[in-house]
C-alpha cells in the first residue's frame, strides 16, 4: 500500500493534526515546505480552512517572515490528552422539574382534559 508521499512530508504527522496543531507547527517551516504541503492539502483533503491557513503563512513569508520554532506544545496526535470522563455527576446534575408527557411506569401521564 502507497504511502501517497506523506512520509516525505515536511511534517510526517500532517494527516493527523488538528488546525490548532497546525497552525503553529508551520511557523517552523520554510516557503518551499510550505508549498509542499499545501500541494498536498489540494491534491487531498482540500480542507478550506487548512489551505487558506496555509496560503496565509505562504504570503508571509514570501513578503519576508522568517521561520520561527513554532510552539513545541502545539496540539500533536501523538500526545494522548486523558479525559477522566464527565464532570457531570448526579450531585451536579438538575432535579427534573417535571415528569415526560407521556408518564413514566410509576407515575401514568394524565389525559390532556384532566390538564389545568
């Protein structure tokens, strides 16, 4: 099975990282990488936000911006964020206020003329 070139991407993990990751994670990269990827983002998933994001750093640095080391930290799919589950517990959880229309087991739904 093809790669699709990702491999020789200017960063491997392309496919994977979210706009927020993306966005300072090619602050790092030149024009020509920049390029590159969005060759690739065009000829793929054509992502709107992605390219115009991309087209943005482009224009930059062609008008003399220079690579940055970008924010190690950025938001990476290899870096496993552990969710603990909801916060919501039956302490935090409202009282329902009424029963459903249509009457639970224990408590039968009135007709609608008994209804004040």
């Amino acid at each position: 099975m093809a790669d699709n070139g990702r491999s020789t991407l200017p960063l491997p993990d392309y496919d994977h990282l979210p706009i927020g990751g993306l966005e300072s994670r090619v602050r790092s990269l030149t024009a020509g990488e920049v390029e590159e990827l969005l060759a690739y983002e065009r000829t793929h998933a054509d992502r709107l936000p992605v390219t115009e994001l991309l087209t943005s750093r482009l224009e930059q640095l062609e008008a003399g911006a220079e690579p940055t080391s970008g924010d190690p930290g950025a938001l990476r799919p290899e870096q496993s964020q552990r969710h603990t589950g909801s916060p919501v517990s039956p302490a935090t959880s409202p009282q329902p206020h009424s029963p459903p229309p249509h009457g639970t087991p224990d408590q039968r739904g009135k007709p609608k003329g008994d209804r004040m």
